[in-house]
C-alpha cells in the first residue's frame, strides 16, 4: 500500500481519521487541515504507524547502528 492509498483512507472531505474530526464544510475542513495541533497528530501517527509495516522501535535501533 502507498502512501497516497494510505492518506485517502484517512484524510477525506468529511472527516479525519487521525484527529477524530468531522468536517462539514469547506472552510471547516481546510480549517483543519492547515492547523498546528493536525499536523502534530499526523506526525505522531505515521511515527506509531510506519508505512512499510515494520515495528517503529526496531525500525529507529536499527537506523541509529552505525551512529556511535
């Protein structure tokens, strides 16, 4: 699954999937798309949730290897 796949699934023009939002309106939407506290969910989310499936832990031990 891609990574586009993955963004429609949650983010549609009625409601965000991360944030738990319902989305009436076109400037309630972009409202909310465009704010602070949605893009920390977000970037929260694909940290708990990466997008080739692997454990977010292993996957951040893994990278830091060679670092030291």
């Amino acid at each position: 699954m891609k990574s586009s796949d993955i963004d429609q699934e949650l983010f549609t023009e009625s409601y965000c999937k991360v944030c738990s939002a319902q989305l009436i309106s076109e400037s309630q939407r972009v409202a909310h798309y465009e704010s602070r506290k949605h893009a920390s969910k977000v970037r929260l989310y694909y940290m708990l949730h990466p997008i080739d499936g692997g454990c977010p832990a292993k996957k951040l031990r893994s990278e830091n290897v060679g670092i030291i």
